[in-house]
C-alpha cells in the first residue's frame, strides 16, 4: 500500500519541470498522485519522502524486500536512456543496479542506497572516483545511445533557453556561451569513445556504506569522449578554495578533461550566476575562456 502523495507537487517543484520542459509538463503534474499510486501498489512499495527533481520525480520508497527508489520522468525517452545505460552497466557496484521498468508511463525501479546522501560539499573520495570512472567507460557502448555532440546541443540549447532574459545575462553574455558550444562541439567529435554517464556531478555520486563506496546514480547517458565525465570533479576543489589543477591531476585524463571544462565553463558558471550572481568562483570559470 502506497503512502499517500501530496494532490500537487509544490510551486517549487513544478517550476523546475516547467522549467526543463515548458508549460506543456502540467497534466503530467497534475497525474502524479494517481500515477504514484498505481506503481507503488504494483510493486509493492510504500512512499516515505518525496525528492524534487529537474526532470522528473524521485521517491524513496520501503517494500518487503528492502529499500527501492521510483523515478518518474514526463519525458519517456529519458527514462529510456537512463535504463539502457544502467542495464549496460549491470552488476557493477559503483553504479546503481535497476530492478524494474515501465517505460511507457517513464517509470524506473532501484535499489535503495543506504545512508545515500550524496558527495555535495563532502571531502572527495579521489581513489573511489578514479574507480568510478574506470568502470563506467571500460563498459562497451552498445545501445541506443544518443552521440556526445546530441547530448552537447541539449545542454547548450537550455542554456540559451534559460539563460535569456535571467539575471545571469549581465554577466555571461550570449557570444560566450556561444563559444563555448563551438569548443564542446570540437571535443565531442574528435577524441576517444566509451559510454559516457553525462551527468557525473557530486550530486548524482551517493555513499553506500563503507563496504559498497561511492555509486553512480542518474546517468544522461551518451556515446563519446570518456573525459566529459570528469569536468565537474576537476572544479570541485576550485569552489573549495584551490585551483582547477588541483582537480584536473586526480583525474585520469587532464589534458582532454581540461579542455572540456574550458567549453563547459559558461554552463558551469550560470547556474550559480542565477542563483547569486558573479563570486570569486564564477569569475574565475569564465576567465578560462578569455
């Protein structure tokens, strides 16, 4: 039996859809409840705690045989793409093992991590993400998998989308995320290939526990340059205070994954430009390119 979702997702979290998918995202909000409902009864799962999300929703969930996790996105396609990829990546521990699936209504079932809080703002376990990213790109990439240089013209298109008319505008104009789209265009195009996560940032890294480390969560998978995955970890302890070339001589690439966070670095810097405005940090991700 279910636990009872709330009628409405909140102003908050419906923004954020809105957000990502335009105004058209609202009677998929409007059905959740009925839709939660209708998974939780047919997997056996009790809803205890809801978690917003930018392109979708994510309930952490109990049932009879442990701890499981609902994602729901209004978009199929990205479901799709997510169980692809972690079925590409069955059995391998530092990445989160999926159970279930009902595509047609964007629906995914994992396994629950535990604690599962995510590495935001923790100290970084280098080790662990090196074995990470070893893993994940030593996966053939066989599948359905959009290109790097689709994934790249997603990313920068929000952008644009979003960053017109924000406060952001002021400090990243047009013409440099312009650039920077060329440089990422270039990248994907022209180096190695492996199935890449696409989305490897702190925040989809959880702790399992001491005898499991860090996993892999939310993948926006693609096919193509395996340094892609390591730009936000190249940032990380520039934000604490250090430089980019304490992060990039963690990584095991830091020539390629440089010139990755030189293309991404306006998409790096507007999300907390909207946020806060201009820091010592957002002035120092655009300087990379000037």
């Amino acid at each position: 039996m279910a636990a009872l979702l709330s009628d409405s997702l909140d102003a908050a979290a419906r923004a954020r859809l809105v957000d990502r998918f335009g105004a058209g995202v609202g009677p998929w909000c409007d059905a959740l409840p009925e839709l939660v409902a209708r998974l939780a009864q047919r997997w056996n799962l009790t809803v205890r705690e809801e978690r917003p999300g930018n392109t979708g929703r994510t309930l952490l969930c109990d049932s009879p045989d442990g701890p499981r996790v609902l994602k729901l996105c209004p978009d199929p396609g990205i479901a799709q793409a997510e169980a692809t990829a972690l079925q590409a990546w069955a059995g391998l521990p530092r990445v989160v093992q999926l159970l279930d699936t009902d595509l047609g209504a964007g629906a995914i079932l994992l396994e629950g991590l535990v604690p599962g809080t995510t590495l935001t703002g923790a100290d970084v376990p280098w080790d662990q993400v090196r074995d990470l990213l070893g893993r994940l790109h030593g996966v053939a990439a066989d599948g359905p998998f959009p290109t790097q240089l689709e994934r790249v013209h997603t990313m920068f298109d929000l952008a644009e989308r979003r960053l017109r008319g924000s406060t952001a505008e002021a400090h990243l104009p047009v013409d440099v995320l312009h650039a920077g789209r060329t440089c990422a265009e270039t990248l994907a195009t022209t180096g190695p290939v492996a199935l890449v996560h696409g989305d490897l940032h702190p925040g989809n890294v959880l702790d399992a526990g001491p005898a499991r480390g860090i996993v892999a969560i939310d993948p926006r998978p693609c096919v193509g340059d395996p340094a892609f995955d390591g730009v936000d970890w190249a940032f990380v302890p520039l934000a604490d205070g250090g430089t980019l070339a304490d992060g990039l001589a963690e990584l095991p690439d830091p020539g390629r994954t440089r010139a990755w966070c030189v293309a991404l670095a306006p998409l790096i810097a507007m999300g907390p430009l909207r946020r806060a405005g201009p820091t010592s940090f957002t002035d120092s991700v655009l300087t990379l390119l000037r």
